[in-house]
C-alpha cells in the first residue's frame, strides 16, 4: 500500500476494531518504517522491529529462493508469531533523539567522505614523493596541513615557497608545530632528488582534494557543535560523558541506538546488540576458544571500541590494559575486552542514572 498517514490509519483502526491489540512489526525503523510506526503509536498499536541480519536468517527457514515484498513480509509475520526473542521493543523515541539520529548519520557520512578524500590526497602523494606523503600523510585531519596543501600542492612548490616563509605562513595556524613540520616537510623534500614522471599534475590534483577535505572537516566542526548543543539539553547527557572516553559524538552514538537501555535485559544482552560478547567454537574434541562475533550493531560497536581506546589516558583502564598486555594479549584483544567491561559499566549507569565512579585498589 502507499506509504501515506491515511492509508495505514485506515488498516490499524480497522484491525485494531477486529482483533483488538496489534502489533506492527517493522524491519526498517529509521528509513521507509518511520511513518508506519508513528501513525501505529498515535493508533494505540504496539511497534516492535526485526533486525534485517535476523530476517534473512529466519528468511533461510523458508522454502525458496525468491526475494519478494510479499515473501519478506510472511517472513517478519511469522516471526513475530514463532520466535518473539528476535523482536527488539521501540521505544517512543523523543524530539532531541530523533535530531540526533539524522545528525550522527550525516556526520558519519561527512566521516566516510573526509577518509575517502585523504586516502586520494595519500595516493598521488605515495605515487610521486613517498617521503613527503610519510610526513604530510598522517597529519591531514589538522587544518593547517589541508590549508598549506591548498596553495602549494606540489614539491617544487614547496621548494619555490622557501622555508622561511612556509613557516611564517603555517605558524597562525599552528603554532606549536610550524617550525617542526616545515623542518620536516624540507628533510622529506631532500630525502627524494629525482623527479617521477607526472609530478606537475600535483600542482592540480593536490590542492583541489584539499579543499575539498578542508570543506568537510569544516562541516563536521560545525555539526558538532550542534550536536553537542542538542546533546547537553538531553538528561542523560551528563551521564554518559562522566565516563572517561566518551566525548560528544561517541555519548550521542550511544543514545542513538541504546537510548536509556531499558530495551535490554542485562548488560549480557547489551553487549551481544553491540557485537562484544564472546562466542563459543567448539564441536566434539575440536575446541577453537572463544572469538569476537562478526555481528552486532557496528555502529554501536565501532563507539565503544574507541571510547576503550580513548580511555587509556584514565588510571583504571590503563592498569587493566597494562596487565592485559603482560599475559601476552594483543593490543586488539585488549581494546576488546576493555570495550566488554565498558558495556557493563554504561549500562549500570543508564539503569541507575548514576555518574562514573572510578574503582580503586585496596589492600587486603
């Protein structure tokens, strides 16, 4: 049927008058389902949804291969009725949660874009000087590497611009490290005295990429900002970022896909939503251990990795790190088992709404 606020009106007031208490299941809340469970809660209809990864898995349990809307929506029906642990609860989510969600997707986005366009300033750059990419490479998210490759994008640029001027220029935009980097930048330039074929079209491919990331880290400088504006007026914004590591984007992450955690159980059950939780592999005498799962919200996922990285500054989790590393474990397996702990941690502090509170060591 159309996707239009009269049509599905008409359906749900039709079966609620029939059937009673209905439940409308969706497989796409946030694109296409938007608008049928908004009209569903304001019809005093249950919403519920049917994570895609568990549809196609139910979907396998059904005879046939074709891929229909008709097939797709027997599939999320008979789960619904069948296999109710695969339904994740939807909340009534709220004004700032909804704005957050478009802006988080969009910065993720503006993200994606500003890693493509470094990887092609990175990829001319490692073709024709290998040495100055080495320098410049690494340091493309500052401003003043974007602003410096948008008016000499070349090395005979570089070269012609002179030392001395390069650093007057970078120094207002860098202060601390102008000197280093055009001392840096200088040493590269002499590591290399021969010319690859091709290295004038730097002069125009070079400064168009960076302006081009320039305009995207200027984008998302300013979506921060709001979104750390939106945030700050949400409650459990001070919550959420009491914990060490997790800044505006990773707190507005968390209350994008976990909300307050009330969906969820235990912390158990958040930590498999968020891919964390160790799987068994073992079958008779054959024993593999126990491995990361490939599944999960990767969005989810991706935050509370970083936000372990990012919290290796803080007292508690740098000894839990330390310790780690000395019984053998990989910086990964680290990062992994850290992020574990963290879930249990945040989902603690949304029950309870309560702040971070460090843990400290005691003598026994």
């Amino acid at each position: 049927m159309p996707n239009s606020e009269p049509k599905l009106r008409a359906v749900f007031d039709k079966l609620a008058a029939k059937f009673g208490t209905v439940l409308v299941l969706v497989d796409q809340p946030a694109s296409i389902g938007a608008l049928p469970l908004t009209v569903a809660r304001d019809a005093g209809c249950q919403v519920a949804y049917l994570p895609g990864l568990a549809m196609r898995r139910v979907a396998d349990l059904y005879p046939g291969e074709a891929k229909t809307d008709a097939r797709d929506a027997e599939v999320i029906a008979g789960a619904a009725r069948t296999m109710p642990h695969t339904l994740r609860s939807l909340a009534l989510t709220e004004e700032i949660t909804a704005e957050l969600t478009v802006l988080v997707g969009f910065d993720e986005d503006l993200a994606a874009e500003a890693t493509r366009t470094s990887n092609r300033i990175r990829g001319p750059l490692t073709q024709f000087h290998p040495s100055l990419e080495r320098v410049l490479g690494p340091r493309l998210d500052h401003p003043s590497i974007t602003w410096l490759l948008e008016r000499y994008g070349s090395p005979q640029a570089l070269r012609m611009a002179g030392r001395r001027r390069l650093v007057e220029v970078v120094r207002p935009k860098a202060p601390r490290m102008a000197q280093r980097l055009i001392d840096d930048i200088f040493d590269a330039l002499d590591e290399q005295t021969v010319v690859v074929p091709g290295t004038g079209t730097l002069d125009t491919v070079i400064p168009s990429l960076a302006r081009s990331l320039g305009a995207v880290h200027e984008q998302r400088r300013a979506l921060e900002a709001q979104i750390s504006e939106l945030l700050e007026a949400h409650p459990l914004h001070p919550v959420l970022t009491s914990t060490p590591g997790v800044g505006v984007r990773t707190a507005a992450t968390m209350l994008v896909t976990i909300g307050d955690a009330t969906g969820f159980p235990s912390a158990a059950h958040l930590a498999s939503y968020a891919g964390l939780a160790p799987t068994t592999k073992a079958s008779g005498t054959s024993i593999h251990g126990e491995h990361a799962p490939r599944g999960g919200n990767r969005q989810l996922k991706r935050a509370v990795f970083l936000s372990a990285f990012a919290a290796l500054h803080d007292p508690t989790s740098r000894t839990y790190y330390d310790k780690c590393r000395s019984r053998g474990k990989t910086h990964t397996q680290v990062l992994l088992r850290l992020a574990r702990h963290r879930v249990s941690v945040i989902f603690a502090m949304l029950r309870d709404g309560t702040f971070y509170e460090p843990r400290t060591a005691t003598t026994t």
